[in-house]
C-alpha cells in the first residue's frame, strides 16, 4: 500500500460554513417550538434558508399556527419567518 502527501492540485480547498449555521438555526427555531407552550410542533417542519425560516407542515388551531411564528421569530439570528402551516 502507498501513501501518498494529499494534493489539492495546487489549491486548498474552500469549506463552507453556511450549512453549519443553517442547521444551527433549523435546530435552534425547532428546540425552541418543541419546548413552548402553546403549539404542538410534532408536525411542523423547519428549513433555514440564510436567516430566513420557513415552518410548513400541521397543527390544531389557527392559533398555533400565530404562536409558530411568534417562538420563530423569537430566535435569535432569525431576520425572516415565512409561516406555511395549515391547520389539519
């Protein structure tokens, strides 16, 4: 077996960052719905799109639907909450 120095072909390579911090925030907006009171996050899925969030998915009442964007919003780093929701 040969081992061989890795090689970049002359250029490191560029490892980006924003996935680490989009799943940071998709999990920092999903903790926060699934520990309030008042929503029912079981069915609600969280996507992070830069600082924007975007809820989609089901809950009981029109006003879960209200209280998701309130606890999104809430998060720190979150500029955008865009609510698709659907009571179901």
């Amino acid at each position: 077996m040969v081992f061989k120095a890795a090689t970049f072909h002359g250029v490191q390579p560029n490892f980006e960052g924003g996935m680490n911090r989009r799943s940071q925030l998709e999990s920092a907006v999903a903790n926060a719905l699934a520990v309030a009171g008042g929503v029912d996050a079981t069915d609600v899925v969280v996507t992070a799109a830069g600082q924007e969030i975007r809820l989609d998915g089901s809950v009981a009442t029109p006003e879960e639907i209200e209280r998701a964007t309130m606890i999104a919003s809430s998060v720190f780093g979150v500029r955008l909450v865009r609510n698709r929701i659907m009571v179901g």
